[in-house]
C-alpha cells in the first residue's frame, strides 16, 4: 500500500460525502478497488497517443457485402 493509497475509513468518508452510505463490510472492498482504478489510469496517464485523432473522427461505415461485427 503506498502512502496516496485510499484507506477503508476514508473510502466510507468519501462515499458517505457523496450521498451512499456504506456498509462497515464494504469499506474495505471499495478501497482497494478504488485504488486498483486509480492505478490503471495512471498507467494511461503515461501513454503516448501522439497523432492519435480523437474517436469523433472516426466514422463506421459498412462496406457492401459486409456484415457489422458488432452491435451498438
């Protein structure tokens, strides 16, 4: 655990301050996953998307003949 990691009672302080209440079990649980979400954006954070464009530059087209593989 390092020292910017989220307790327990402060997890259930910051929910509390927004309105969810939790449970004395489930303080633990919501820190630790707090903390792993805050991990893997940092890991984001230090990407390089250089020319990468933005997603609202991409357009999905069909091609004649073929089948969309996914559903929106």
């Amino acid at each position: 655990m390092s020292a910017d990691d989220l307790t327990p009672p402060e997890a259930a302080r910051w929910a509390g301050r927004a309105g969810l209440p939790l449970p004395a079990d489930r303080h633990a649980a919501v820190a630790a996953t707090v903390n792993h979400i805050h991990s893997v954006v940092a890991v984001l954070r230090e990407l390089d998307f250089a020319d990468t464009p933005p997603a609202a530059a991409y357009r999905a087209e069909e091609t004649e003949g073929e089948e969309p593989d996914a559903t929106v």
